[in-house]
C-alpha cells in the first residue's frame, strides 16, 4: 500500500510522541503487522485516526519523523 495523506486537518485525533501512547501504539503496530518496518520507517513522530480519502473511512495514521504519512488498520491483524 502506498503512502497516504489525510485530508489536511481531518485528523479525529493525534497522539503525539511524548506519550506513552504512542509507545504502546508502536509496539502493536510491530508486533501484528505484516509490514512494520515499512509502516514505521524514519520512527514514530505520532499517530493519528482519521478520515481515508481513497477508503471513504476513518483508519489510523502513522505519521513518521520525516513528515510522511502512512495508514494501517488493526482490525486487519490476527
């Protein structure tokens, strides 16, 4: 799946790096998806559920620590 950008200020919710949130969100994400090291890539900056403008859903978002933006779904995981 490519990279996606949310709908600029369409985020529902941000969790930002200096929560212990996003640790937890991070180890999820390594552990139950087929591709955490690209989710992830440069690092975790934040995470954030939003609206998918290629879905028509809400999903979350990973934003990385270079800026870019990737989606990922947990109910997807095993």
């Amino acid at each position: 799946m490519e990279e996606t950008e949310p709908v600029a200020n369409q985020a529902l919710a941000t969790v930002e790096k200096e929560e212990t949130s996003v640790e937890k969100i991070s180890d999820s994400l390594k552990k139950g998806h087929s591709e955490p090291k690209r989710k992830i890539g440069t690092g975790v900056r934040a995470f954030q559920i939003g609206y998918h403008p290629k879905f028509k859903s809400c999903c979350f978002f990973v934003v990385k620590e270079d800026d870019s933006v990737d989606d990922f779904n947990f109910s997807k995981w095993d």
